[in-house]
C-alpha cells in the first residue's frame, strides 16, 4: 500500500468524500484521506500512482480547476516580451 499527497487548484472547495467518491473508480484506490494544505489530499492506493488520470477524472467531475498553480512553468513569453 502506498499514500501519496495528491494536489489540485480548488479541491479545497469539495468535500473529501466527493473526491474519495470519484476516485473509487479507480480500483487501485483505497482511500483518500484529507491533505495536509487545503488543495491536497493524501490517496491511500495500491501499485503506481496514476496523477495525470486522478486529475482527469477529478476534472470532469468537476472538482478541482485548471487554475495554474505557483510552481507551474511558463509555457510562452509574455506578450509585452518581443520573441
């Protein structure tokens, strides 16, 4: 068994047995448990950890967001930066 701290923009907003929910169909995962920041949660799960598929199905279920996070790279130049 392994526990790995999951995080995403606006999970804060949603109860963690929502996104528990959500994440059962998993069946990998056996539970989730409360983060130790607002946005994260801990997911207790078997074999990888599968994060990209975790946020996906969390996307569309609607909890979370696509808001950036502080660590995320830039991606392109700012516009008032000539390339």
């Amino acid at each position: 068994m392994y526990l790995t701290e999951f995080s995403l923009p606006g999970l804060d907003r949603h109860r963690v047995t929502a996104v528990r929910w959500e994440l059962f169909v998993f069946h990998d995962v056996r539970d989730v448990l409360p983060g130790s920041h607002p946005d994260t949660v801990v997911v207790a799960h078997r074999g990888q950890a599968r994060r990209a598929a975790w946020r996906t199905t969390l996307l569309a279920a609607g909890i979370g967001s696509y808001e950036p996070t502080a660590t995320a790279p830039i991606t392109s130049p700012p516009a008032d930066r000539p390339t």
